[in-house]
C-alpha cells in the first residue's frame, strides 16, 4: 500500500479539482460525454428491477398477499 502511495505522488495529473474534470470535459467532448454508458446502465438497472419485482410478487403471492 506505502508504495502505491509512493507512486501516485509522483505521477502529474491532468487535472486540479472535479470542476475543472468537469470543464476541460464539456470543452473536449460536449454535453453529451457526461451521459456516455448511460444507455447500459439502465439496461443493467431495469433487468435488475424486474427481476426483483417479479422475485417480490412471487413472494407476496406465497405469503398469501394480494399483489400489487
């Protein structure tokens, strides 16, 4: 871990603080390179979802719930 630490101290950044990522990145790329992966997160993010509501009404039903 030590050297690690070592190591990072020595090696320049591109950049000074969040503001300035976030700046230098709107100036190279435009608006829309904040959204970049989006579209597979929400991919991720619904399959999940789905899954865990069709896992949820299951369990509702076995417990004798009326679903939602």
């Amino acid at each position: 871990m030590e050297e690690t630490t070592l190591f990072l101290s020595f090696v320049e950044s591109k950049y000074t603080s969040p503001v300035d990522v976030l700046t230098k990145t709107l100036k190279a790329e435009g608006l829309l390179a904040l959204f970049k992966g989006t579209t597979a997160s929400w991919m991720r993010l619904s399959a999940t979802f789905s899954i865990s509501f069709l896992v949820f009404e299951r369990l509702r039903a076995l417990c004798g719930v009326d679903p939602i």
